[in-house]
C-alpha cells in the first residue's frame, strides 16, 4: 500500500508547495497527491483551490492571472510558521521528484472551470519523463475521460466523494482503471471486492487518523492519502 502525501506534507507544511513536497520527500512517502490550475497565461500551477484567497495573501481567481503575477503573493497562509511559500508549477514539481523514484497523483481541478488543460499537462508529463510514474484523477469525470482518450495508456481515476450507487460498475463501464473514494465509501457492503474483482486499483482520501490507515490495511487499497506521511509509514511498517 502506497502511502501518497496529500498535497504534500500538508499536516506539517503549507499545501501544494514545495517545502510540502520536500517534507513529504523526508517522510518517506511514496509519492504526492497534488491539484492543478491554469494561469491566464496558460501555466500549469499547483494549487488546490480555484482562488487564491484561503491558502495566500491574495484574493481572486487563479485564472485571472498571470504566473508573474501569482508570484507576488505568499501562499504560507496555512502554515504562517514558513516565511515564505510560492506557487509551484508542475514543471517544478516534475524537477524536483524527476531525481527520486516517488509518483504524482495529479488532481486535475477542471469542476468549476472547465481549463483546456489536458494536452498541456500529457505533453508535460511526456516531455519530463515522468508517464511512468503518473496518473490521473478529477471530479469532472468528462477530463478523466479525456485524458484517457488523448492517451489509452495513461493510469486514470475517477474522483468522488459520498453516497453513489454502484461506482465500480460505473468505473468499468466508462474504461477507467482506478476509483478515489473517499474513506468512508469502504464501508459500503461489497464495494472493495468489486472493485478488485473487476481490477480497479483503490486509492483512499483523506486518511489521518491511524485507525483509519489500518482499516485501509485491512481492504488492502492501493494507497492512502494523507496529509501525516509519517503517521502512515509508521501504521505500515508496524511501528
């Protein structure tokens, strides 16, 4: 079971940035949950939400500026014991765990504004190297599509969080090859052996609490994301 930092080590250090990433690194995690936005500039930033108001000094739409532009404010806000804190861009996340041999779960943020974002970030992904230790979920279930469409080789999930009826039939019909239930989708009678039955790898969010890594043990999920890496890979090992 892989244990996915969620947008970064964000229990220790503020989310989707690269100090996040870094402590997530010295974790030992096996990888990172991150969001993507575009800037008006047509950048690919990471950042959860859609504006920029709850984890900066700033306010107003990602969209509506450029990547210059974002630079000027300090995204530290969840974390003010950091000085500072840019907004990242996937290229600069690409570089920094291009060295490692940890995988990025790309959360692409397409539900409230519909970026033209999914050529972008494969030929992103393409050009760093990194296809093999990608993959790919969102809400908006129409971009997972797309992006298994624009490429059939890519690992892609669908992202959802309570109460629908029958998602691994729903997953296997639309040809994705992953579900991202929240946690509390495991308890649905005969939910996890469906999906392994029909071989829909299980990745969990958000898990952090250490009752809830050993419940996710226990189904055997692919991963958990979390934001206490640490927490996780103790849980794991028995610690």
């Amino acid at each position: 079971m892989l244990v996915l930092a969620h947008r970064g080590a964000s229990g220790y250090a503020p989310e989707n940035t690269i100090p996040a990433f870094q402590k997530a690194i010295d974790q030992k995690a096996d990888g990172f949950e991150l969001d993507v936005q575009m800037t008006k500039d047509g950048e690919i930033v990471v950042i959860h939400d859609e504006t920029i108001d709850r984890t900066s000094n700033g306010k107003g739409w990602v969209k509506d500026y450029t990547l210059e532009e974002l630079r000027k404010f300090n995204y530290n806000k969840p974390h003010p014991e950091y000085e500072h804190a840019d907004i990242p861009t996937m290229r600069e996340v690409f570089e920094l765990v291009k060295p490692t041999d940890l995988v990025i779960n790309i959360e692409i943020k397409t539900g409230i504004v519909f970026y033209p974002i999914e050529e972008k970030l494969l030929a992103l992904t393409k050009e760093m190297g990194m296809e093999e230790r990608v993959f790919y979920s969102s809400f908006n279930h129409y971009t997972v599509k797309k992006i298994h469409e624009l490429d059939p080789s890519t690992t892609v999930g669908f992202l959802y969080a309570d109460g629908p009826i029958d998602m691994p039939a729903y997953a296997v019909k639309h040809g994705v090859n992953a579900l991202h239930p929240a946690l509390y989708n495991l308890q649905y009678p005969g939910f996890v052996e469906e999906c392994k039955k029909n071989g829909l790898k299980l990745h969990v969010w958000t898990v952090n609490e250490e009752k809830y890594v050993k419940m996710c043990m226990e189904a055997q999920t692919d991963s958990v994301i979390t934001n206490y890496p640490d927490m996780a890979r103790r849980v794991i090992e028995g610690q």
